[in-house]
C-alpha cells in the first residue's frame, strides 16, 4: 500500500474497542467506531491482507474498504489465475445512490481481475421485510441494474438475477434452512415471535444467494462486498456452508478428541518433544501421550499471543486428555468425520485415502495426508456423491459515507445523499450546500488546516470523485490540513465533477436501456401479494 496515499480513516492504528456494537441488515447503517468489529466480531483488518493483491482498487488503498474475512483466499485464486466469484445483493427499497455505488465498483472490479461476478436483486426481502409492493420493486430494481450496467458490470460474463426467480437459490435455502433454527435467528438478528415467517424466509435465501456462485462450475472462493451492517448473513451463510459438508477435516494427534485451542497446546508439546528425540535420522519419533503432559505442565503461552489467555484456559483439559491417554503414542494425523455423508460416500472417502489410515465409526485417520490434501480429497468425494462441497464464503467490507448534511447517509433525506439518478445540476446544488470539516472563518482555515479526516465532501473525493487518481486525492487531503484549501473552491470543484459524473453516467444508462432489456431477467412481475413487515 502507498503510505503516501491519504485514507478516509486518516492512517491511525488500529484502536482498541471501546463499546459492543449491534449489526442490523435493517436497521440504520452506522458504525460508531470501526475498530470495535474487529474485537465483537472477528473481522479482520484489511491491511493485514493488502499486500497479497497486485493491484488493489483504490477503495482499498484509502482505507474505504477497511476489513474482511477470509479474502486471503480470493487473494491468492486471483494472483494465481484459479477461478474465483464475487456477488452482492441489493434490496430494491429505493434510488440507488453514491453509497450503492461502493458495492458495485467492487463487484466490476472483482469481474474485471478474472472473477465470476454475480448482481441479485433482492425482492424477496424488500417484499417480506419492508413491505414493498411488487410494482414499486419492479421499477427500483430497474434502475439498481441500469446503474450496475452503466459503470460497467459485462452481464455477458457475469450474471444479474432476482430471488424470486431463481429457483436453484429457493431450492438450495431450503436445504440449507434445515442446518438453521429460531434460535440463531433470534440471537444474530433480534427476530421475536412478532417477526413474520417470510422475512425469516428471506433471511435463508441470502444465505442460498451467497453460496449460489459455488454451484456455477464448481466450488471456489467467493468474496461478497458488503457494509458491515450485512456481516451478520455472512456470518450465519458460513457457518451454514461447513454444516452442510458431508466431512469434517481437523488435525488429531491421538485418540481422543480435541477442540482449536487444545489442538495449539498439544502440536507446541509435540513438536517440542519430536525436536529432541529425532537424533536417529529417519527413525519414527516416540513421543507418549504422557510424555507431552509433562512438557505440557511446565509450559506456558507467550505473552505476547493475542490467544494467550483462551490457551490458558485450555491448558487443564488439554492437561487431562493426555494424562488419561497414558502411554498412547502420540501422533500428527488428520482426521475425517463423517457429518452429513451417505454411506456410499463413507465408503468413498475410506478407499481414496492412500497411505496408512484407520478406520473407526464414523471417523477415518489418515497419516501420510496433509491437511490441504486431506481438506481436497474430502471435498472431491463429496461432489462425487452429489454434495454440495462448498467453501465458506469470504467478504470485504466497506466503510459507510457521510451525508451529505453530517451524520447518516439516509435514503428518506434526499439532501443527505446524492442518488445516481439526480439531475446533474441538482447534484451539483447539493455538494455546494454539503456540510465540510472547514473551520468557522478562512483566517482560522488558513491558520489551523481544515479536518479533512471529518470532511463528508474530502470523502466524496476519495470514495467517487477522484476515481483511480490518487493525485487528486492527496492534493486535496493535503492542501485542506494545511490551509492551503478553502471550502468554497474544494466544494466548487466538486460539486463540478459530481455534476460531470451524474451527467456521464446517466447516458451510460441510456445506453443500457436495451443492454437490459435484451437480459433474461423479469422486471414485470406477476406477482400478488400484502406486502410484509411495515
């Protein structure tokens, strides 16, 4: 990443959370301090995988996109030209506007590297949680994929569908409904017995609709572009994904069982122990299960390790199971667990693993596998007998832009944000009349700099205006933290290129009036209904 470039979080470290924050798909999209997702809910910091992409797009490098999941694995798909996909869905509850206009950039470039790109509409949720009629989702859903088609998106490579009617996605949520209870719905998202039956329903779609680019050609990473307000669904869609595995991989030393962090404690005591007593060359390590507890006793976690207290507690289980297993060698294997597999399936996994193994009761160990061969030849045998193989989705995430008048971008006040279907001249009046991080007077800008890390129009410079010229952007950022830069001109110059911008695009989406209508894709629905939630 260009340390030079200026980021919309002003370059701080990464901060320590301060408070729980609650996820709402449906509530108000805000987020009071970014750094607490990565503490509440394991996000990862993006930078942490920055530097695996070749040629990050310029969200990335200004710190818009800001945190991930997993991306790690599409990263490196991309590098080495495999197949990967990327998808996001929009509810067609509205006008898409500049903020829409993140997820779609990020789809197009996602496309643009190699990826199979998918757009969805959303109707089912904007019918079952927002009580949209089918006609007004009709005409936004319209006018969400002719913007998608303006900036980019090649629907000749890609695929733009609507929930209601696919019918492999319905197919697959309700597979993946039946790994789902009331109870995580009620502790991920709030639901109660007030909450209607659909908007459950729509909930499973999505998680179909994430995991749908697996079942075009085969499974494959898969990054969803997201605000954070949407990583509940990720979370939920990924846990579903392993559950519906018919195996389960995981590293096994013994007999017995093991969860993550005994796993850590016992590998550490093994590895130790196997580094001292490998002095006969080739000759296989004798290490005993009561061997690795002596060692296990005296050892403790460094203090460094962000793990280091779970570890601790982990230390007297672990403690325990090797004690009991006495004098059973221990030994680095991986192990199979038969989850949701047929026997024939069972029986499959058990002739394709080559080398020594043992088989038990629904498990099998194999010792001359490792892990990553173990996790391929169980997801080949899987799609072999008719599974579904997924991978767990990844997902990046990106930060929410200001309105225009400070605070919330929200689509009930037109003045906070600019749609993508605005006049440009209205456009143009709305960022002249913008809120700024200027100071009270030009004698006190001048002086003191204005706070561009605060400034909803310096964001509309690094989120949209400035495109892929990071120049402008650090001009900009500069010339206004050093006084340089007042608001009247830096809104001018913006408020002009947002008006060039909106003036472009719309003939773009002129332009794509019969791109769209040429797609099989309904936009005339024939569907009656009441309408959901209100």
């Amino acid at each position: 990443m260009d340390e030079d470039t200026p980021r919309t979080d002003g370059g701080t470290e990464r901060a320590e959370p301060t408070e729980d924050v609650a996820l709402d798909p449906w509530g108000s999209a805000s987020v009071g301090d970014y750094a607490d997702l990565f503490e509440e809910f394991g996000i990862e910091a993006f930078d942490d995988v920055a530097e695996s992409v070749a040629d990050p797009h310029y969200l990335m490098r200004r710190g818009v996109i800001f945190g991930h999941r997993e991306y790690d694995a599409v990263a490196e798909a991309m590098a080495n030209d495999e197949p990967f996909a990327a998808l996001s869905g929009f509810m067609p509850t509205g006008d898409p506007h500049i903020g829409h206009k993140l997820v779609f950039d990020e789809i197009i470039w996602h496309q643009q590297q190699g990826g199979d790109a998918f757009g969805l509409i959303a109707d089912l949720e904007a019918h079952s949680a927002r009580g949209m009629s089918w006609d007004e989702i009709d005409e936004h859903a319209r006018n969400y994929l002719l913007s998608l088609l303006a900036l980019g998106f090649d629907a000749e490579e890609g695929e733009l569908y609507r929930q209601s009617d696919n019918r492999e996605v319905q197919d697959l949520g309700f597979e993946l409904g039946s790994k789902a209870n009331f109870s995580e719905f009620e502790a991920i998202y709030g639901f109660d017995g007030e909450t209607n039956i659909s908007h459950m329903q729509s909930v499973i779609t999505q998680t179909a609709d994430i995991l749908y680019p697996q079942l075009v050609d085969e499974p494959k990473p898969t990054v969803i572009p997201v605000g954070p307000d949407q990583d509940p669904h990720v979370r939920l869609t990924r846990d579903l994904a392993t559950r519906v595995r018919y195996f389960k991989v995981t590293e096994a030393f013994a007999s017995f069982e093991l969860n993550d962090d005994e796993r850590q404690l016992v590998r550490a005591a093994y590895d130790a122990l196997a580094a001292g007593d490998e002095s006969d060359g080739d000759a296989e390590v004798d290490v005993r299960c009561g061997d690795a507890a002596e060692w296990l006793a005296d050892y403790e976690p460094p203090e460094t390790d962000s793990e280091a207290t779970d570890l601790v507690a982990a230390k007297s289980t672990a403690l325990d199971k090797l004690r009991a297993g006495g004098k059973e060698p221990l030994r680095p294997r991986v192990r199979f667990f038969d989850r949701n597999a047929t026997e024939e399936a069972f029986e499959a996994l058990i002739e394709a693993v080559d080398g020594e193994k043992r088989v038990f009761e629904g498990h099998v160990d194999a010792f001359d596998l490792t892990r990553e061969e173990a996790e391929a030849l169980a997801r080949d045998v899987e799609i072999d007998h008719d599974g579904f193989g997924f991978r767990q989705p990844s997902s990046i995430y990106h930060r929410f832009m200001t309105g225009l008048t400070g605070g919330k971008m929200s689509s009930s006040v037109p003045a906070s944000h600019i749609s993508l279907l605005d006049d440009p001249e209205d456009g143009y009046d709305k960022v002249r009349a913008a809120t700024t991080g200027g100071r009270d007077t030009a004698a006190e800008q001048r002086e003191l700099g204005g706070e561009a890390d605060e400034c909803p129009v310096y964001e509309l410079y690094a989120y949209l205006l400035a495109g892929d010229d990071d120049e402008l952007t650090k001009t900009v950022y500069s010339e206004c933290v050093n006084g340089e830069r007042l608001c009247g001109g830096c809104k001018e110059q913006a408020a002009e290129l947002m008006s060039e911008f909106l003036e472009d695009h719309q003939e773009k989406r002129a332009e794509a009036e019969e791109l769209l209508d040429d797609l099989d894709i309904d936009l005339d629905s024939d569907r009656r209904g009441t309408g959901g939630e209100h």
